[in-house]
C-alpha cells in the first residue's frame, strides 16, 4: 500500500471512527422519528440536525473551505490526502465535542435552540462529508468562489434563519443576549 493509499485509508477510518464513537457515546443513528430526509429545513424543530443536510450544513462546507486554506498556507507541501486526513480530524473531533451532553446543554442554555439534543449519527457524518465539499471546492476553484461561497453561505443563512457560522460561533463563546432576541424573532 503506497503513503497516498495509506492517506485516503485514514481519512475513511476517521470517518467510520467518528461515527463508532458518537453510537458508542449514545447518540441516536438516525432521527428517532424513524425515517431519513435528505434535506430537513425546519431549524426549531426536534428533528434539525437528525437528517441528511439542514440550515447548518453550508457551516460545515465553510470549515471545508477554512480547513483547506489553514493547510494550504501552514502544510503546502503536504500531500492533498494527508492535508484532507487532518482536516477530516479537526471535523470529526468538532462533531464529537458538539455532541457531548455538556456542549448541548450550552447550547440550550445560551441559544434558542431549545429543541436541540444533538446530531443524529447519520447527520454527524453527512456533516463531515459537507466539509469535504468545501475542501475541495477551496482545492479547485479560484480563490474567490471561495470567498464568495462563505460570505454567500453566512448571508443566506443569517437572513434566512438567524444562525450561521459566526453567529453559532459566538453565541457558543459569548452569548449576547440582544443577539439572543433577534434569533427568536423578537
């Protein structure tokens, strides 16, 4: 098996690995509304982060894009593979971290995602697999579809659902209450 092989192995097993640990940290495989949508676009709702994709998926491609530029700039010469193998770690890690009962509960108690009770197994890996999307949309295309695909993504998503990249960001670190108001439409 040659290092390149050895790469892609690694970014597959990491994938696997995170979902492993997410069933053997409880979570549920899929929504335990028992069936699967592809896309599910209601953000207050019991089933948001339970499907394929939601309102939360263009974050994941934006990590994709993040995590492509960071290795770009500190590991250029770092085999692709190996680049996307610690990207694939960064957002595997994110997905576990995210799904520990203490992370929810910050987010239930500092959001208005009071019907969050974390990702199902299934979304979790769709996740990893958006950022995926993002590291090789940031590999192939000019810099500033790039660009644009994050700022697009972070409008679209905060004039459609008050949320997104840097606003979960910063609600995560430091919650504002004003901030907290204007997500509930109030």
């Amino acid at each position: 098996m040659t290092r390149s092989q050895i790469g892609w192995l690694s970014v597959a097993l990491v994938v696997v690995g995170a979902a492993a640990l997410l069933l053997a940290m409880g979570r549920v495989p899929i929504c335990t509304c028992g069936y699967v949508k592809l896309w599910h676009g209601e953000t207050m709702s019991s089933e948001n982060s339970q499907h394929l994709t939601d309102w939360y998926t263009p974050s994941h491609v934006i990590h994709g894009i993040l995590f492509y530029g960071a290795l770009w700039f500190l590991a250029p010469r770092m085999p692709i593979e190996w680049r996307l193998f610690l990207a694939t770690l960064v957002e595997a890690g994110w997905e576990v971290l995210e799904n520990t009962d203490r992370v929810i509960e910050r987010y239930r108690a500092v959001t208005i995602s009071l019907d969050y009770f974390g990702d199902s197994v299934i979304n979790s890996v769709f996740d990893i697999l958006a950022m995926f999307v993002g590291f090789w949309l940031a590999r192939k295309a000019p810099v500033w579809v790039s660009v644009a695909t994050v700022i697009g993504f972070e409008a679209l998503t905060t004039w459609l659902i008050r949320d997104g990249l840097a606003l979960n960001i910063l609600m995560l670190l430091w919650p504002l209450d004003a901030v907290r108001v204007w997500q509930g439409g109030l």
